[in-house]
C-alpha cells in the first residue's frame, strides 16, 4: 500500500480518511472540482503548488528589494527576510525536481542577501523598542532613553552601511531573474517535466520527509534548550520551529486534514519566542552600550540607570519564557501537535 496526503473533506469510498489516508498504487486520483483543471495527479499538484509559492516569495523579495536598499524602512527589511526564509523552504522542497546544478547556487545567493540584513533586523528590532518607550506620556528614565536612542540610531546607521555594501555586491536582479527561468516552466518544458514524475520521485513522499527532518531538529533543539535555557539554545530553537511552522503553512495550503491545530499552536509558540528574542536584542544592545567606554564617559550619570533597566529586561525575557514553557512540547497542546507530526510520518513511511 502507498499513502498519500488527501486533500481535506473528500469522499472515498473504499478508504478511510484519517489524517493521512492509504491508497493503493498508482498514486493517481480526482481532485476536487476546484482543483481538477489544474492536475490530475496529487504528485503534480503538490509540485506545482509549491513551485507557485516559491515564484511568489521571490517575487516578493524583488519588490522588496528597493525598500530595503533605502535603509529606513524596517517593515521591509522584516519581510524581505520572512520572504527569503519561505522562498528558501519551498526551494527545499522542489530541490529533487530541479536538477539544474545553477539552482542550488542561486539559493545560496538569497540566503547570504539575509544574512547580510541580520544586523540591521536586530537594530531596528531594539530602535522601535526604544521610541515605543518615549512616546508615552510618562517616562521614568526619559534622559536614559533619549540616550540609548541615539546609540541605537548610530548602531543602525553603521550596520545598515556594512549590510548595504554587502547587499549591493550579490546582484539580487541576476538571481531573480535565473531562478523565475528555472521555476516558471513553458508549456513545452512543462509536459516533459509532468511525465518525469513518478511514483519513485514522489513529492508528498518528499514533504514528509522535509517535515521529519524539520520536525526531529525542532525537538532536539527544543529539548536543548529546556534543559539549558541560554540565548544560544533558544535562539537555535526558535529557528528550528520557524522551519517546522513554514512546513506546516504549505501542507494548510494543501488541505492536510488536521493541520490547523497544530498550526495554531506553533504561530503561539512564535509569538512567545519573538517577544523573547526582541527583549534579548535589546539586553544585547544596552550591555553593548555601558560596555563601550566613549559611551559611558559622556553618560556617566547614565550608565547606572542602564544597568538597572537591563535587570528589568531580565524579569520580562524570564516571564516570556516560561509561557513558552507552558505551552511546549510537553503541554497537551504539544504532545496533540508532536502525534499529528508522527502519524504523518508513519503513515508515509508504511
């Protein structure tokens, strides 16, 4: 028997539909009426799909892309690299579909332009931190805050300009444009590839094995992470749930019964993890403040004040992450999603 993702709410007959259901081979069936014009094979389906959702991540990266350059636009930044990271998993996914050895370099390319934003994310991530603070009405330590927003729009500055030069080098147009070539298939190119696929080259097959991959990463950084709760291990962990939560987006995208729920409960975790991660950024930066002594020679008054909101940050960083805590793979939540994950992965694998 072979097994294959069906699309949420169809009616079969001789098979019963549980999560995952078992169909006997070849892995050929009938779309929904919506989707029957599109294909008639789940195996091309889910490659098309996915191929769709790449060319509109990079789309999106190329739009960004003038935004970003500009250097004042924080939004853009954050989904510049929102973008980059989804691109880069759906890319993942179609790796074994796309032989072509220029792919995998041009992928490489989109990662290092993120990377290259990693910095500035980080400092508009503590600058808004900051004004968010002085545009109340009432601000204790309003000096102490005008004080850290200057270093931080110093520190943004700076990074912005190593980030820029960085940036402007790897030719994000030439990517683009060679990675829509190699995605975006003519009606030619597009029946040789539709018959190249088989059973033996199953992308639902190659689906679950992305989310096993991802999956068993999470837990194991996941686990790291609770039992040593440090920034290096919660940040890995963070990450790590990123990749499953993008996983998880694409198979809502293809009905997969039950993914809802476990969606919901990873978006939380997310939610948790970047409020973390944001009061982390800004402990990172003030240490780095009182640490530099031309700053604390002109703030000297300060830098006591600086001190004490760093262990205030602490309090905050501590209470985020036992709410994270709560709701981990250990809550009944998390023990829903981790037997949703397992019987996907079993029954792929039968």
């Amino acid at each position: 028997m072979k097994s294959v993702l069906l699309p949420q709410g169809r009616k079969v007959s001789d098979v019963e539909t549980k999560g995952l259901t078992a169909m006997p081979d070849p892995v050929i069936t009938t779309l929904p009426a919506e989707k029957r014009a599109e294909s008639r094979d789940l195996n091309v389906f889910g490659v098309k799909e996915t191929r769709r959702l790449a060319l509109g991540h990079l789309d999106r990266m190329i739009r960004l892309e003038p935004k970003v350059l500009r250097g004042d636009r924080p939004r853009a930044v954050h989904d510049f690299r929102v973008a980059s990271r989804r691109f880069q998993q759906a890319f993942e996914l179609l790796a074994p579909f796309l032989p072509h050895p220029e792919a995998r370099r041009l992928c490489r390319r989109i990662r290092r332009c993120r990377k290259a934003l990693s910095r500035v994310r980080d400092a508009d991530v503590f600058t808004q931190w900051v004004e968010k603070r002085l545009a109340r009405k009432r601000v204790r330590r309003r000096e102490t805050w005008k004080a850290l927003l200057d270093y931080a729009r110093d520190r943004h500055q700076r990074a912005c300009e190593r980030a820029l030069r960085k940036f402007s080098k790897m030719n994000l147009a030439e990517a683009y444009v060679h990675l829509r070539r190699l995605l975006e298939l003519s009606p030619e190119d597009e029946a040789v590839f539709t018959a190249s696929l088989t059973v033996e080259n199953d992308f639902h097959k190659r689906l679950t094995e992305e989310l096993e991959r991802a999956w068993s990463r999470f837990k194991a950084l996941s686990g790291q992470a609770m039992d040593a709760p440090g920034a290096g291990n919660i940040h890995r962990a963070r990450i790590a749930a990123k990749k499953v939560r993008y996983l998880v987006e694409m198979m809502q995208q293809f009905e997969v019964p039950k993914s809802e729920e476990a969606l919901a409960w990873l978006r939380e975790l997310q939610r948790l993890l970047g409020h973390w991660h944001d009061f982390e950024i800004a402990e990172q930066v003030m240490v780095e403040a009182v640490a530099r002594p031309a700053f604390v020679r002109e703030r000297l008054d300060l830098a006591s004040d600086i001190l004490q909101l760093i262990s205030q940050n602490r309090k905050v960083k501590d209470r985020f992450w036992n709410q994270f805590s709560g709701i981990a793979l250990a809550s009944e939540r998390g023990l829903r999603a981790s037997a949703w994950v397992e019987s996907i992965i079993t029954s792929m694998v039968r």
